[in-house]
C-alpha cells in the first residue's frame, strides 16, 4: 500500500513539475510574445498585461522547481493551485464572451492554437494532479495543515 502511495505522490509531483517548469521557461524566453498572448485575454489594463508577462514565468519556474527537489512541496502546490485556479477562471471568460484566441500556456508566439476549450480540460487535469500532490504530502507529513515539515 505504501508503494502505491509514493507512486500517487512522486508520478503527479514530477508531472506537474515538468508541467510548470517547462511552461514557465517558455514564457520567460518570450515574455514580448507572452504579453500578447495575455492582452488577447482582453482582462487586464494594457500596463498589467507586461507585469504579468514577466512576473509569471518566474513564479511557474520556482513552483515547478520546488516540486521537483521534492522541497515547500505543499506551499508550492497551493501556489499552482491557485494560479490553475485563476487559469481556469480566464479561460472560462474567453469561452463564455466566444473569444477565439490561443491560450497562450505553452506558445507565447501563437503560432499553434490550443482553443479554450481544450486548455481548460487540460487545465482540470492538472488541478486534479495538483490536489493528488496535496493529499499525499500532508499524509506524509503527518496533519493535512501542517506547513512546517512540508
């Protein structure tokens, strides 16, 4: 039963580790390209659409970074829970006023398109792996709240 635990925890931890890591380092390498992609969202004023373009990749590199050295894995978890989180309220935005842009997660170019609908599934598949991680931290440490051993 152990096994299947570890294998619960380590197989979405570093999922979503390579996930994050290899979105964030996208983004960063084309943070121009990035600021288009958040400003077709059209939810930002002009100037926030650049803060978030660089802001961003970095916070995805740190948690994806973090999950990865298997260290603050459930602080960094609640970070991409709550950035999935937010993901998921844009996109469900873009679909229901029928926007049709790329989502801009994993080609900061557009020059391929991922339609709102499929990074929203995609989206869920992560908060499912994401919330997989947090349960299986906090039985590792001991109480599911307990930040001080994570």
């Amino acid at each position: 039963m152990r096994a299947l635990r570890l294998v619960f925890y380590h197989g979405p931890r570093l999922l979503l580790a390579g996930t994050f890591l290899y979105a964030g380092w996208i983004k960063a390498a084309d943070p121009v390209g990035f600021a288009r992609q958040v400003a077709n969202y059209q939810l930002l004023p002009y100037a926030a659409n650049y803060f978030v373009a660089a802001a961003l990749p970095f916070v995805e590199l740190l948690s994806g970074g973090l999950l990865l050295i298997n260290r603050k894995v459930r602080p960094a978890t609640l970070v991409l829970i709550g950035l999935n989180g937010i993901f998921m309220m844009a996109l469900a935005t873009v679909v229901f006023r029928g926007l049709e842009i790329d989502c801009g997660c994993f080609d900061p170019s557009g020059t391929s398109h991922t339609s709102a609908w499929e990074a929203l599934l995609r989206d869920a598949g992560l908060m499912v792996l994401a919330v997989l991680v947090w349960i299986q931290r906090g039985r590792q440490t001991g109480t599911p709240g307990d930040f001080s051993r994570n």
